[in-house]
C-alpha cells in the first residue's frame, strides 16, 4: 500500500524501537533526583521533544534552575544502562523496513540525538538500512517543526510530497504535515510493551 512512494522515513522511539519503557525509566530516574515535577500527561505531551528541550521545559514550568547539562547527562547514563535488556523492535521493522529494504530509500528522522539514535539501531540490526539518520542535534528547530524530514528528504534526494513518515507521537506527526509529507500515525497499530506513565 506504499508503492506509491518514493522514499520512506521513520521517527525511531515508539516506532521503530521499543525503548519507551527504557525511555520513561530514564527520565523518572533523572527528573526525580534533581526534583524536577512531571506527570504522565505532560511527558506524553512532550513525547518527540528533544530531551534537553524537554528538560528546560519542565524545568520553566516548574520555575526552577538546574543545570541541564547534568540533568541530561544523568537520564542519557540510566538509558543506556538499561538498554540492552529492554530494546527490542515493533512489528514496523518487519512490515516495512525489510519488506522495502533495497526497494525504495529510507531514512531515520528522530528527536533523539544522532548518536543515540544509531545505537539503537545498531542494537536492533537494522543500521544498514538507514544511510540517513537525522537527529535532533542536526537541525535548528526539531520537531514539531518540519526540519527534521525535510533534512532527511533533502539528503535521500526526494521531494517532500513524494514521502512517507511513520510517526508515534503528536509533535512528528505534526512536523510531518508542516513538511508537506503524508504521514501514518502508528499508534494502535500493535499493542505496545508496558510503560511506566
């Protein structure tokens, strides 16, 4: 059903990876050391939000300093901890990725950072499929702003309206919209690993 396409890009977390557990695991451990409030709501409502945007946001909302340096540093430290045991891929990844695998271009357009981004990949095998990886770090306004994908479609040689984006969360599938691209929301697709909010 998407032959129609000429190139096919992916949000990672949540999409191509469970690591939402992971994730979540994460920012409970570093948002309660430092005492930064934060309720299930608003993390999913920040859910593509880069996390140090995410972190001067809570933080904003709270009226607090913190030095979110070692905030980040602190979440960044746990996830990668608890990664190897909690990663494993969405039905996505066989459904699509590798039945298009070679048959159309594909790219990584994510709010994480690059090179997170690719250690989860390289964690789920599917690194080679992706010689585009676009993270949050690349561009100047992440999502929910449109630079993430067009940075990805720019770099795969294809023009936006001719792009797929598969997409689990509001702020991509927004950024997704602003790039003029078509956008499939996957969540409900599959029932999805347990989550801590």
């Amino acid at each position: 059903m998407y032959d129609h396409y000429d190139a096919l890009i992916f949000d990672l977390d949540g999409t191509l990876s469970n690591t939402l557990f992971a994730h979540e695991s994460a920012w409970q451990h570093a948002l309660t050391r430092y005492g930064i409030p934060f309720t299930a709501t608003r993390m999913a409502q920040l859910g593509g939000v880069p996390i140090r945007d995410t972190v001067v946001i809570l933080a904003e909302e709270a009226g607090m300093q913190v030095e979110v340096d070692a905030v980040v540093a602190t979440r960044d430290a746990h996830f990668y901890a608890i990664l190897p045991e909690s990663l494993s891929a969405t039905p996505l990844v066989e459904q699509v990725v590798l039945a298009y695998a070679g048959k159309k271009p594909m790219a990584v357009g994510t709010g994480c950072r690059t090179d997170m981004a690719l250690r989860i990949l390289d964690g789920l095998g599917i690194t080679q499929h992706f010689p585009v990886v676009v993270g949050a770090d690349q561009v100047q306004r992440p999502k929910p702003w449109p630079d993430t994908f067009l940075q990805a479609a720019a770099a795969l040689g294809v023009a936006p309206e001719r792009c797929l984006v598969f997409e689990d969360a509001d702020a991509g599938i927004r950024a997704a919209e602003a790039a003029g691209m078509a956008v499939v929301d996957v969540r409900g697709r599959w029932v999805a690993p347990a989550r801590l909010f």
